[in-house]
C-alpha cells in the first residue's frame, strides 16, 4: 500500500468517526483534501463511497493516480 492510499485510508477512518457526515460528504471531503476529481472517480465507482474509494486508490499504480488528480481532469474534460 502507498502512502497516498494509506493517507486516504486513514482519512476516511478519521472523518468516519463522525457521526454527522454521511458518505458522501466523506467521499467529497476526502477527494477534496486530495486533489482527486470526485467526477472522475464517481464515474469510474458509480458511487461515492469513500469506502470504494478505499479500494480504488489501492489499486491504482502510482502512474495512475495523476490521471485522477483534479488538476488534470479539466484539462482532459476539454
């Protein structure tokens, strides 16, 4: 596991433990945080689960994740 992956990971524990976000405040919170494009990856999860999001980092390759980084996504969107 990377380190990107486990920051998300411990993230999504952190922002779990508040009973008062729902999933997709933590999803968006967690992407957010990241830089990561929460419409890429919802259209690549279908959801915003942060937990799905968990998984997807995880299996990423590290060459991967740049594709995902919101600073990119507007370039490939246009």
């Amino acid at each position: 596991m990377s380190n990107f992956s486990e920051r998300i990971e411990t993230r999504v524990q952190e922002l779990d433990a508040n009973l008062d976000l729902s999933s997709s405040d933590i999803f968006n919170t967690v992407c957010n945080e990241n830089n990561l494009s929460t419409v890429l990856i919802t259209q690549e999860l279908g959801c915003e689960c942060p937990f799905a999001l968990i998984g997807f980092v995880n299996e990423l390759e590290q060459s991967e994740i740049s594709f995902f980084l919101a600073k990119f996504s507007n370039i490939l969107s246009d």
